[in-house]
C-alpha cells in the first residue's frame, strides 16, 4: 500500500471510528426504542467500515487504542458531542450527505477503496436517509424541536468546510462533492422550514484542523475513555 | 398457525354463548396445547398475568442494556466492541417485540413505559447489580443470559401465540449473546493473570444472583400454579434452576473457572448437581428497591424518556401535519420511522464476523 493509501485509510477510517463511538455513547439514552436500534445500527455500519479501513493501514486494535491525539486524522465535524439529539441528527446529516456522496464517486473507481465503497455506499444511504427524515421531522415538527434543530444547524457548520479538504490518496472529485454536498444540505434544511446557516464553514484558527491532527477538547476525553482498559492490559489478548 | 379461526369469539359466530362456554372453549384449547390468539376470548386473570409478564420481560430488556451499554464506550478491542453494540442493540430490538406483543392484549407501549417509571411494574432484579469490570460482560453473557434462555426455550411453547412467536426469535439472539459471553469470559481466564483474576471476581459476583433469577422456590411462588396450568408457564422455578446448574458446572470446569459454591457436588442417586442454600434475603431486599443500582436504573430510564420527549412530540406534530387525514393514535410511537434492520442476522455489509 503507498503512503498516500495508508494517509487516506487512516483518514477515513477514523472518521468512521469516531463517529461510531459517539453513536454508542446513546445506547440507552435514546428518546425512543426504535432510534436505540437505529443509532445503535448506525454505529455498527461505521465500526464495520473503519476494522476494514484501519486494517487496510495496519492493526485494527493498535491504531484505534494505542495512537495519541495528534495521530488520529478524523474530521472535527465526528468527533463533537452528541448534545441533544437535534445535535446528534445534525452531525449525521452533515456527516452521511458528506459519506454517501464520497462513497458514491469511490465505489465507481478503481482504488484500493473501491470494494468498501460499494458496499458502503448503501449503508450510508440509509444513514443519510434516516438523517434527512429526522431533520425534516425535527424542523417543521414543533416550535422547540425546530429551535432545537436550528441551533444544532448552525452550531455544526463551522465543522463542515474541512470535510472537502482533498485527502492525499483518495481519488475523489472535491469540488463536485462540495457542490453535491450543498445542493443536498440545503434542499433539505429548506424543505425542514430551516435556515441555511450563513457563517463560515472553517474555523479562523489557521494551524489547521482534524486531518491535520488537530483536534478539539472534547476528543482527548474520549479517547482517554476509549482506550484506557485496552492500554492497562500491555500486550493482553482480548 | 397464527389464526386459530374455529374458535368462537364474542360477538360473532360466538354471540349467545354464555362466559362458561367461552370458559370451556378456552380451557380445551389449552389442553389441546392450541395456541391462544389475540381476538379469541379468554380469562381476564389469564390476560392480565400475561400483560404482566410479557411488560416485565420487555422492561427487563429495556433496562438491561444500560449495565452492558456501561462498557461500549471502554470495551477493550474493536471486535469486542462491535459484538457488544450488537448485543445492546438486539435487546431494545427485543423490547420492541415484546412490547408489539402486549400491544396484542390492548396494552400500549407508553401504558407499560409509565408503569415502568413510576415504579408500578418490575423488571428483572438481575439489571439491579453493577457492572464493575470488563469481565462482568462475559459473565452477563455466559451466566444472565443462559439464565434466561434456560427459562425462555420453554416460553417457545408458551399458550398465547405472540407471546410464543416473539420468543422464537428472542431466543435464538439470546443463544448468540450466551456463547459471545461464554467465549469471551474463556479469552480472559487463559489470557494474562490479570484477566483471569478479573474474569473470576466477575462469576463470583454473578453467580448467586444468577441462580435468583429463576424466582423464589416453588412453594413460595405466587403465580406458579396457575400459570403452569394456562400453560404459560411450563417448568416450575426450581426445576429450571436445577436445569440451569447442571449446564454450568461443567462449563466453568471448561472456563478453567470456579463456582462460588463449596456446597456443588454431583449427586449420583438424583443424577443431577447439588448446590448450596441461596441467601433469598439479598433477593428481597433487591426487589424492595434497596439493591446497589436501583435507583440508578430507573431514573436513567426515566430521564432519557423525559428527555426524549421534545422528539416524540416533534415527530407526532410532523405526522399530523403531513398526513391530514390520518387520525394519529398518539401512542408515542413515531409511525413513518424508518424501519432499521434490526438483530444479528443481516449484517453483511462491511461488518467483519464478530462472533
């Protein structure tokens, strides 16, 4: 595998690593029985898509548990908080219009990606579906679930524009995605009676930003939780 | 099999017919080990034992993922975390059916959630211990759930037909939870000294509560005879127990893992194991409400149901509005949800084998 293969193996499969993990922190929180399963199906389809992308890049166990913050070259846009669950539908519907969409371009080339991608690719489009109904239910549904909706918009857009940041090693048409990836979010958010949120879609700070290895603070707090009885037991088999 | 059509039901072929001849058609059905299906007539005790049982077992699942879901966050590999996110996953899975079940007596699902919550219907006493360590996973596994599939197989049969089909299915998943435990508990007594020390701690802690879930001996048992005789209930409490026994010693022995009992011993005379006094006062307590989680059970449970609320509402208003005329029952539940795929049996998209 070259370098760049490994970068983007990494790359991606942290993405599906962390977000799977954030979904799992809703098992038994969930506001009703059908979302614990859909949640928990959800988390389940980005774990099976990052064991295959990690062991792409190495072993699966040692990459997730036994590399530090700065190692790990997932989106900010996955690693934030759940919040309420109109934080949560929010990350996935930023997330899998972003994941269907690459997956899409991915499974009809011929990468070392490819493979995944065609199987992920119908994953994800029950993810972004399951998405795209909860915003629009959540959205035109009551005046607090469109508050709720609206403030989870906006307060996860300044994580979206890192998305289309070209990652070395993954033949993708960034700009099309981008383009796709508005005209999708935006039709939906429309149709769900919400704003199009008008603020930057990066941060100011310039040093960077998920794929670069930077991070924000909610993430060393879970990682500490995700690999601390992994990293207690040097060299155990589990 | 899911209709028993022959059979009169008030108000129509059966109409005139007086209650001791429905009594009567109902009685030969149970005897005949025909199944009971939801418009045909029976008892009032038989339906609300029934209602009682199937909500008890369905909060049971409910609140039983909350100490397994303890350890998603932390499990210690990828592949242990995926089988574990399964395992949670197919018990609110199981929830769903059997609360769909009870729906099949004229008992909502926000009905049996708000008994539930205020405390006036149990769940198991079993979801009352913590989990301490990642061994008490597997000790869930190997031990809750062989409980439990020791005394759901029998419910298979079970006279009330939902009930019966539900638990086909339920058990089966159950069966894969047992042997992911079993296998992982077995990981962890040939892994390092640490694990195995851990693993041990873990059936020691599990064990005797383990054996109280069969419920209090047969001649204290409130419910046992009658429910023998509807045929909802098929062995009495003990002998499931001894059941149960019998499967596990050797299984530890397997383990490389003791049983905390210095009482076990092989009985050649009744060819079965013996096994020492439980401590039912424990079991009470539990039950009382004095158990070391209950209180955190109950008011996790309560506080995702609160705080989920605000969705419920959203996604009730959102149907109202797009489907004008539907007449929406109002029962919670989000009718237009996307149907998730649910249990183990249809992962084969990028999932790797867990199990």
């Amino acid at each position: 595998m070259t370098a760049a293969a490994h970068t983007a193996a990494l790359a991606l499969g942290d993405d599906a690593l962390v977000l799977s993990h954030r979904l799992g922190e809703w098992a038994g929180h969930a506001p009703v029985l059908e979302e614990e399963v859909a949640l928990a199906n959800i988390a389940l389809d980005l774990l099976g898509q990052a064991r295959v992308l990690l062991s792409m890049a190495g072993d699966e166990d040692e990459l997730a548990y036994l590399r530090e913050e700065r190692a790990f070259r997932n989106l900010q846009l996955v690693e934030q908080p759940n919040g309420d669950f109109a934080h949560t539908l929010a990350r996935q519907l930023y997330f899998s219009t972003y994941q269907h969409l690459l997956y899409g371009q991915l499974a009809t080339g011929d990468s070392v990606f490819a493979p995944l991608a065609g199987k992920a690719v119908h994953e994800t489009a029950y993810h972004r579906d399951h998405a795209e109904q909860w915003t629009r239910r959540l959205g035109d549904g009551t005046e607090e679930s469109h508050r709720r909706m609206q403030r989870a918009a906006t307060a996860l857009w300044q994580f979206t524009g890192e998305m289309f940041q070209p990652v070395e090693g993954v033949p993708a048409d960034w700009q099309q995605l981008e383009r796709s990836w508005q005209q999708s979010v935006t039709e939906v958010l429309t149709s769900a009676t919400l704003e199009v949120p008008e603020g930057p879609r990066t941060g100011a700070w310039k040093a960077g930003a998920g794929r670069q290895g930077l991070h924000t603070e909610s993430f060393g707090r879970m990682l500490a939780e995700m690999q601390h009885l992994h990293r207690s037991h040097p060299g155990a088999r589990w | 099999m899911a209709t028993a059509p022959a059979r009169p039901t008030p108000g129509s072929a059966g109409e005139g017919m007086s209650e001791e001849a429905f009594e009567a058609v109902f009685d030969a059905a149970v005897a005949a080990d025909e199944r009971i299906e939801p418009r045909d007539w029976m008892p009032e005790a038989y339906r609300a034992t029934l209602v009682r049982q199937i909500a008890q077992h369905a909060h049971s699942e409910i609140i039983g993922m909350q100490p397994e879901a303890n350890w998603i966050t932390r499990a210690p590999s990828l592949r242990r975390k995926a089988i574990l996110m399964a395992k949670v996953q197919d018990e609110a899975g199981h929830g769903l059916y059997l609360y769909g079940a009870a729906e099949t007596l004229g008992t909502s699902r926000d009905e049996l959630l708000d008994k539930l919550h205020s405390g006036r219907q149990k769940y198991s006493s079993i979801f009352n211990y913590p989990t301490l360590t990642w061994a008490d996973v597997g000790a869930i596994g190997w031990l809750v759930d062989g409980a439990a599939i020791t005394n759901q197989v029998p419910l298979c049969r079970c006279s009330y037909g939902p009930y019966a089909r539900a638990m086909v299915r339920v058990c089966k998943e159950e069966s894969f939870h047992q042997r992911q435990g079993y296998e992982s508990l077995l990981a962890l007594s040939r892994g390092t000294a640490a694990q195995h020390e851990m693993a041990q701690d873990a059936v020691n802690r599990w064990w005797w509560p383990s054996l109280m879930m069969f419920g209090p001996p047969d001649d204290e048992s409130a419910h046992s005879a009658q429910s023998m005789e509807w045929k909802i209930k098929r062995f009495s409490n003990d002998e499931l127990r001894q059941r149960f026994v019998d499967i596990c010693v050797p299984q530890a022995e397997s383990l490389g893992l003791s049983l905390p009992d210095p009482d076990l011993r092989w009985n050649e005379e009744r060819q079965h194991w013996d096994f020492g006094e439980i401590d039912w006062s424990e079991f009470k307590e539990i039950l009382k409400g004095n158990g070391p989680c209950n209180d955190q059970r109950i008011t996790q449970r309560r506080r995702a149901h609160e705080n989920g609320a605000w969705v419920r509402e959203a996604a009730e208003a959102y149907a109202r509005k797009h489907s004008p005329g539907t007449p929406h029952t109002g029962t919670g539940q989000t009718p237009e949800h996307p149907a998730p795929p649910t249990g183990t049996g249809d992962r084969n998209g990028t999932r790797k084998a867990t199990a």
